[in-house]
C-alpha cells in the first residue's frame, strides 16, 4: 500500500529550510575569515567578537607589497594544473580500464601513494630529485604533485565508468570498435559530471598541498601555500595577513568549482543509453 | 554441437580479438601503473631500509633487523596512538558520510541555486588546512573565541573544546568534517546526477513516497559512490595530521595523538629515523588493509 | 756606532716594521673578496630574520656577495632543514639555528661548520668578537667548537597590568610566591579577567617553566640522572602547574605564544610570562602601551637565573663555500648591524650595542621599553640557556617535561606520580648514547 504523496510545496519548503540550516553552519567560520581579513590584526583576537567595524584593506596591500604574492600565485598555478592535468591524463585511461576487467590492482597502487604519510617521501625525493638536479625545478613539484592527483581521478571515475551497462560497450565490440576508441567516443562523454568532479578535487588537492613543495622548491618556485605559513611565528603573528592571505588563496579553486558549475548540474551523462 | 556462447571452445579469430583487447586494456592503464612505481619504488625500499636500523641520538646508525618493529608492539604511545587514530577516524567517517549524503540531497534537489552560492556550499574544504586550523583555534578558543561567546549568550555552559583531554577528539573531528562534508557531498553529487531518472519515473508513477525513493532505490543505487567517498576519506582520516599539529600538537597530554604525529615527531624532532620509519610503514599498512576492505565492498555493491 | 744605537735602531725598525705588517693586515681584510659569489641563506621567519634581511643590499653592495634567501616559517624551515642535512645537501650556506634547542642535536649530527678558526682569521676588524655575550657563545660551543654567532638575546618575561594591581591593591611580585599571592588576590578582586597566563602547550612550556624551575633552586640533572623528583624540583613542578591551573585560562594547555599574546592584549589577563621578543604583538593597536609593566621572572630561593637565549646563524658543514658564507655570518652578527636592528626592537647580544646613544633614545621613548631592556639587561648579565635537558636529546626531554606538567595541570597525577614517571622516562634517555 502506499502512503499519500506529500504535497510538492511542502516537500520544497522543507528542502529549502534544511539549505538554509546547512548553508548556515558551513558558510558562517568562512565568512568569520573573510570579514577578519578586513580587520587590523590585533582585532581579529579581540574580545568580544565584533560583527560591526570598519573596515580596513591594509591586510591586502601590506600583503601584495611585501610578499611576491602574485609570482607564488603563478607558482601554484603552474605546478596545480600541470599535476591536475598529469592526472587526468594518466587516471582517465586507467579507470576505464580498471572498470571494464574489474581488475582492482592498479588502482590500489596508485591510492598507495596516498596510504604513507607524506614525510615518508620527503627525504627520498629529496634525494631522487637532487641526483638529477631537479630541486626547485617545477617539473618535480608536478611530478610529486600529480602522485596525489592520480588516484583521485582515478578512483572518483571508478563508479562513474561502473554506471555504464556493459551492454554499450559490447554493443561497440560487435561494431569492431577498439577499446580505446570505445573509451574516447563513447564512455567519456558519458562520464562527463565524472571528469568535473575529479577535475575539481584534483586542482583542489594540489593547490592546498605544502608539504612537497616545503622540500622540492626553493625561492622561485614556492607556492603560494608554503607562503600562507609564514605569518605565524613568535613575534610575529600577523593574522589579519593570514586572513586575508587564506581569503586570496582560496579563491582560484571557488572561480573554477563556479564555473564548471554548469556540467555538474546539467550532467552530461544521462542520454538515451539507458533503460 | 559447438554452442557459440560456450567460453571453453573458442574460435581462432574471437581468441585472437579478446588477446589484443586485454593487450589495450593493459595498456591503458600502464602510464598510470609505470608512473606510480617509478615515483613510490625508491622512498618505499628506502623507508623499510631505514626501519631496520636504529639511530641513536648522537647519531650513530646500527643495523637492528626487526628491532624497531618489537619495540613498536611494546610501546604504549603507539598503542594509544592507534586508538585516538581509530576513534577520530570512525567519528569522522561516520559524521561525513551521513551529512555528506545529506547534503548532497539536499543539493541536488535545490535545483534553482546559482552556481556561486553551490560552490559556496562546497568551499570549506577549498581552505588550506592550515588556515582552517589556525582559524578553528581562534573560535574555539575556551576565553576570547566567538564559540563560547555564542554559548555563554545562549545561557549554555563554554566548553574547554580542543585543550579538554575527553572533548578534543570530538572537537576535532567536529572540524575535520566541517571542512569535508562538502567534499563528500560533492563526489555524491556526482554519482546523484548519474542516475539514470528512468527508475525515477517508475518509482514516481508507483506512487511511491520521498523517503521510501530514497531508501529503497536512491541509496542502493549510490552504494558505489559512497564507497568511492569511503575509500577517498579514509585514506586521509587515518593519516590524520594537520589540524591536531596545528592545535593541539597531539596534546592535551597526548590525546589527540594520532599515529602520523607520533612518527612524525619521532622522526622530524626526536631524529629517531629508524624507528619513525616503522611506525610509518606500520601506519601505511593499516591504511591499506582498509583500503582492501573497502574495495571488496566497492565490488560486491557495483551494478 | 755604539751597541746601543744599533740595538735602538733595530727595535725601532722592528717597532715599524710590525707596525706596517698589523696595517696591512687589517687592510688585508677585504669585504670584497668575495665578490661575484652567491651564499645562500635558509631562514626562519620571525622579526630577527625580517629586521636582518630588510639591509640585504647593503650587504650585497658591500661585499659584491649575491645573497640568495629561502624563508619558511619555524617548525617548516626546521623540517627543510632536516630533509636538505640528512641528504648532506650543499644547497643551504647558512642557516639560523636555536642552539638551546638544536644545537647539541645537529652538533652531534655534524651538521655545523666549526666557526672558531674563522672568528681568529677572517674577522673583520671591528667585529669585536670579545663584545658577544660570552653566556650565548659558551651555549653555541660544542666539543670546543663553535657552532653559531648569536643574533638576538631574549628569554621569558613577566608582563603584567599595572592598573589592575593598583585597582585590587597587588604590589609588583618580588618573589615568586608574590606571583601566587597576586593571582589569588586579583581572582578575588576581578573574577573577570585571567589573573595569570604562560605556556600549557606540551612542547611549548619547557620554555617557560624552566626559568620557574631555576629560580627556585632546582636542575634537571644531577650526577647524571634526572632529577625531577627532588625537593626543589616537585616545588618547581606544583608551583608552575598550580599557578595554570587555578589561575590561569580555561583551556591553558593549548596555550603557546598566539593564545597567549592575543589574551594579554586583549586585556584578558593580569599577568603574562611570556618571550621577550612577543611585545611588538603585544603592543598591537596601543592598547596596552600604557598600562603595562614589565621585569624578569621574580627570584625565588634558587635566586634569580633567567632563562635566556638567542637565535644563532650557522655555515652548513656541507657548504662548498664555507668562507663566503662566513662573511654574510660576520656581518649579520657586526656591531653596526646589530645596532641597526637593535632601534628595529630586536634586542641585542652585544652590551656596546645596548649602550649606544640611538638605541637608548628609542628605549627612553616609551617606558615599557626602558623596563623591557632593563630586564633584558638581567637576561643577559645572570642568564642560562638550559631549556630542558643538557643532553644531545634535548628535543625529546622537552617531551617528558612538558607530559608531566600538563598531566599536573590537568589534575590526572599527583606531584610525586608525575616526577616518577618523567624522570622513569628521561633517565631511559639519558641512557641512549
């Protein structure tokens, strides 16, 4: 027996509440840090907090003109979409393929990247990278960078190309379609929310990541997340310039989730494969 | 008879087909594979290396064979650094994928939000993780933070929050999904638009209610994805590190202790090198021992 | 000619011929002899590294040295470091180093170049190596070799609000029990605010309950064990965790330098021992520019041993150019550079310095200045730098020192449970070899 339909109206308005709640408690300590990078630093500690003041953009322009802000920021960019795109290139192929033989091996060793602590391979890369003179070179950031893009890719595609019936795939084997090209023209376009997603975390994940770059960098290649650490140390904590620098830094990755906004919400999947 | 569907007889041209396919599907994934090795291989052989050997403080280095790992089974910070692991790693999990899921409901069907409030919703694990820590710790703070003027305004009692021995670990997992609900929500929004909206339609002529869609045929169909979203969290959850060494530094005491700032202070400021590197192949391994589980699950729920 | 005309006139010949010969040495030194290399320069992030490096181009005009900087904050430029040493990179010339900390530790490692000879030879002549505070040298001198120059002194101070001790009638503390018997009194005269705050963060207190320790008559070594559990020691420990615990914030065993600067200059608390080089923050916004006063930690039966220390500058053992780096060492640690930063509020480890004119202009123009060098100037003159133990482990004591007294303040142990327990610990560490 089945109950009686609630009503739309209600069924929205209560989706729309529960929004609001959600947006509240996740938006309300970001806002906290935007509105503190307009505050002088000593204010952004004081006691009580104060929703009201006014607001000042030297923690902005002290931090354009004492920091090389924007070349770390052309740092960072360099090195995340070099190691985002290393990712993607390398991890779409291999998804699809571990999708299709359901063969789990390959992408469990690139996750093993992700299973050790990162120091484990600070000293080690250190070295690799110092043999053949690569320290401070972008082409290690990447390439440390892109051990922890790979396995994002590759395993957020992993249920993405597992949606697709096998039913598509054999229907193209009968055509005599390789496998490579039954990747290129028929599952990938069928995966594209997929390849968004992954896109995204992929660029979130390196942009934010310090680690590597404390130890493969040196002064023309830092990025800009070594930078948003030096403004805490003794005798100097200066947080309205972290505040305003967490504000800077998070932006590149809140531009780019808004602009492929789109793909996510249409979906380029879907089509009348299945059913 | 030659029935064609029979895999034991095969004909010439089918097994010549089906060869050069798995020679492609190989290939495929063989940069991901080369790569992987090519960049792990070194720092891993050299790590196990290094835990079969002991490094006094002066700095002198001896081979101990399985030593460090005897002393591993017999030292109490490690056990207890296992257990605030586990019990940090199980709350957050736990806490992420419900409200993860939730979320990304709640989302999905907020059909007419712009694209900037959406990413909006999805911007706290965009933060450094250091920003947020540092951030966290201002509001926390038990004297001068907006938390406990928010709670002492309401009338309700302040909290020690992260400097109280029984509440840090809640408090930090509090944190830790505060920033990575989102990020859960965001991979379910992916598997959510993948759905095909035919079973939709059919549950929709049945008549069926919203919750019972939900139950009966939204979540057994998004399984994959919050395996997916399992698999990704709990590789990071258990190697918890930033926001405890930026808050609390394992304390109070050493109840925020997890096993990655435990060999991270043994090796980086105790220069115990060897001993450091077993208890980060241990905690490798426990990773991914999880790893494997969760993948068995992510097989047995695949359509 | 008599024998004595011939012997005058080869003393005198002598007298000038050693005369041209010290002439020419001391125009033997060149600051360009360097010229045209580049030293590189791995630095903490913290105002003495900042005031140093704002006169880089005077140094690169000086000597023709292109110098090369990579900045990272504290615990990050440690982290690098130690990746960069263990390969036995040549990559860091010159590096700044917390001997009190590291110094025994990366000594032992082999990581410092031996200055000793350089500080003989290659010394420019006004230098004067003799005017370095002799404390801070001895603390960068390991196996008779020196390891670092000293850049800056600082140590723990005691800022406290002289307007809340007028207004609950509390007097400056002249010993440290003055210390709980103020605390008590203001809690009762203003339950609002903090009568008093210091270090409760595990790795961070040591720091600062060393100079308590001290003070009050105890060391954590005698005869080669660790001495926690005798009687000055226990006084030490339950004085310092009683102090947090009652009188202190909630939430104190988190509390590091940003907790505890943010609170003080807020006006949340009455009394702050904290670093000396914390009073720029501290100063912040001019709220508590006036109503601040300032002086070492009180002496208590041990008398009055503060603890004090300096940032270092070192040449890597690995450096391929050990005596181009050690120009850029010698000059950041020169009289006319050090009193360049001393007027930047960055105290130094030199009392010719301390003495100058312009230096003592820009103390005397505000009055907790002039008691911030006052009690800079016991620092320097009664100083110690032993933050936790005196072993090459020193790192890993501070561990142990710091687990006893927050499992004091967290009330999980007794005074005799806590001491046991560390010095259990600490005597396995003193063991290794």
């Amino acid at each position: 027996m089945t109950s009686m339909p609630v009503s739309d109206t209600v069924l929205r308005r209560l989706n729309t509440l529960q929004l609001v709640a959600a947006g509240f408690i996740i938006m309300a300590p970001v806002a906290w840090m935007v509105l503190s990078s307009f505050k002088p630093s000593f204010a952004v500690t004081a006691y009580p907090p104060t929703l009201i003041f006014s607001p000042t953009t030297e923690n902005y322009s002290n931090l354009i003109k004492t920091t090389p802000f924007f070349s770390y920021a052309v740092n960072s960019l360099i090195v995340t979409i070099g190691s985002a795109g290393l990712g993607l290139i390398f991890g779409i192929p291999a998804a699809f393929a571990v999708s299709w033989t359901r063969i789990s091996w390959p992408a469990v060793l690139t996750l093993a990247a992700r299973m050790a602590p990162g120091t484990l391979f600070l000293l080690p890369w250190y070295v690799m990278f110092r043999q053949v003179g690569l320290i401070g070179s972008y082409t290690a950031l990447i390439l440390s960078h892109a051990v922890i893009t790979l396995p994002i890719v590759i395993w957020i595609l992993l249920p993405s190309f597992d949606n697709i019936p096998r039913s598509v795939f054999e229907a193209a084997q009968v055509d005599g379609c390789s496998v490579t090209r039954i990747l290129w023209r028929i599952a990938l376009p069928l995966v594209g929310s997929g390849i968004v997603v992954a896109a995204i975390l992929a660029f979130v994940f390196s942009w934010n990541y310090f680690l590597f770059a404390l130890v493969l960098s040196n002064g023309d290649t830092k990025t800009l997340i070594a930078a948003a650490f030096n403004f805490v140390g003794e005798g100097s904590t200066d947080w309205g310039a972290l505040m305003a620098a967490a504000t800077l830094i998070a932006l590149p990755p809140l531009v780019l989730a808004t602009l492929v906004q789109r793909w996510l919400v249409a979906g380029l999947t879907l089509g009348a494969v299945k059913g | 008879m030659v029935a064609l569907e029979s895999p034991a007889i095969r004909k010439p041209a089918e097994t010549f087909g089906q060869d050069r396919q798995r020679l492609e599907l190989a290939a495929l994934s063989a940069p991901a594979v080369l790569f992987t090795v090519g960049m792990i291989a070194f720092p891993v052989i050299y790590t196990v290396w290094l835990s079969f050997q002991s490094f006094s403080s002066t700095g002198k280095q001896s081979f101990v064979g399985l030593g460090n790992y005897a002393h591993l089974i017999s030292d109490n910070e490690f056990w207890h650094g296992l257990w605030v692991t586990l019990a940090l790693y199980l709350l957050s999990l736990v806490l992420q994928l419900v409200f993860g899921v939730w979320l990304a409901l709640v989302l999905f069907h907020a059909k007419r939000l712009s694209g900037i409030v959406r990413s909006l919703f999805i911007s706290p694990f965009m933060m450094p993780p250091v920003v947020a820590g540092m951030m966290w710790l201002v509001i926390l703070d038990p004297s001068i933070g907006a938390a406990n003027y928010i709670l002492t305004s309401l009338g309700l009692p302040p909290s020690d929050w992260l400097a109280s021995p029984t509440f840090v670990i809640p408090t930090v997992a509090l944190i830790d999904s505060w920033q990575w609900t989102p990020y859960v929500a965001l991979i379910v929004l992916g598997g959510l638009q993948s759905l095909p909206p035919s079973v939709y339609e059919a549950a929709q002529i049945d008549g069926a209610s919203p919750f019972k869609t939900f139950q009966r045929i939204t979540l057994p169909l998004l399984l994959p994805t919050i395996v997916t979203a399992t698999i990704l969290r709990s590789v990071d959850l258990l190697r918890f590190f930033d926001i405890i060494y930026i808050t609390t530094q394992g304390g109070p005491g050493n109840a925020s202790n997890t096993l990655n700032i435990y060999g991270f202070r043994v090796g980086f400021e105790f220069f115990n090198i060897g001993y450091a590197s077993a208890l980060m192949l241990t905690l490798t391994a426990i990773v991914f021992g999880a790893v494997l589980a969760f993948n068995r699950l992510r097989n047995a729920v695949a359509w | 000619m008599t024998a004595k005309s011939v012997a005058a006139g080869l003393t005198l010949s002598i007298i000038t011929a050693s005369a041209i010969v010290s002439a020419a040495h001391a125009a033997d030194f060149d600051w360009k002899k360097f010229q045209g290399k580049t030293v590189s320069f791995l630095a903490n992030n913290n105002p003495v590294s900042q005031t140093l490096l704002k006169h880089k181009a005077d140094f690169e005009k000086l000597t023709g040295i292109t110098l090369k900087v990579d900045m990272y904050q504290e615990q990050q430029m440690r982290q690098r470091l130690v990746t960069v040493m263990n390969a036995h990179s040549d990559e860091a010339d010159v590096f700044m180093t917390l001997p009190s900390r590291e110094g025994a530790q990366f000594a032992a490692a082999g990581w410092y170049a031996d200055l000793t000879p350089m500080t003989k030879n290659e010394v420019a002549p006004d230098y004067d190596y003799a005017g370095l505070s002799q404390a801070l040298l001895k603390a960068a001198t390991y196996n008779g070799k020196l390891t670092s120059m000293p850049m800056n002194i600082e140590g723990p101070v005691l800022y406290y609000r002289t307007d809340i001790f007028k207004k609950c009638g509390v007097d400056q503390p002249k010993t440290i029990g003055d210390i709980e018997a103020a605390a008590k009194k203001i809690k009762a005269c203003d339950p609002s605010i903090t009568p008093f705050v210091s270090r409760g963060l595990k790795p961070a207190l040591p720091y600062t309950f060393s100079n308590f320790l001290h003070n009050m008559g105890g060391s954590y070594m005698v005869n080669g064990k660790s001495a926690l559990c005798t009687p000055k020691d226990k006084a030490a420990l339950d004085t310092y965790s009683h102090l947090l615990r009652a009188y202190g914030p909630p939430g104190v065993v988190n509390y590091s330098f940003p907790q505890i600067s943010a609170l003080y200059r807020a006006g949340r608390a009455a009394m702050d021992f904290e670093a000396s080089n914390e009073l720029p923050t501290v100063m912040e916004g001019g709220a508590r520019l006036k109503d601040t006063g300032l002086i070492p930690l009180p002496p208590g039966d041990g008398g009055q041993v503060p603890t004090t220390i300096g940032w270092g500058i070192a040449v890597s053992a690995y450096s391929k150019q050990p005596d181009a780096a050690w120009y850029f060492v010698q000059w950041a640690t020169s009289p006319a550079v050090q009193k360049l930063m001393a007027v930047q509020g960055i105290a130094p480890p030199r009392s010719s310095v301390a003495d100058d004119p312009t230096y003592r202009k820009w103390i005397n123009e505000q009055p907790v200045r002039k008691e911030w060098q006052a009690a800079l100037d016991v620092l320097a003159s009664k100083g110690t730098s032993e933050v936790g133990y005196p072993i090459v482990a020193n790192p890993q004591s501070r561990e142990f020192i710091g687990q006893a007294v927050q499992s004091l303040i967290l009330k999980e142990k007794t005074v005799d449970q806590a001491c046991a327990d560390a010095d259990k610990a600490l005597d396995a560490l003193i063991a290794q070899k």
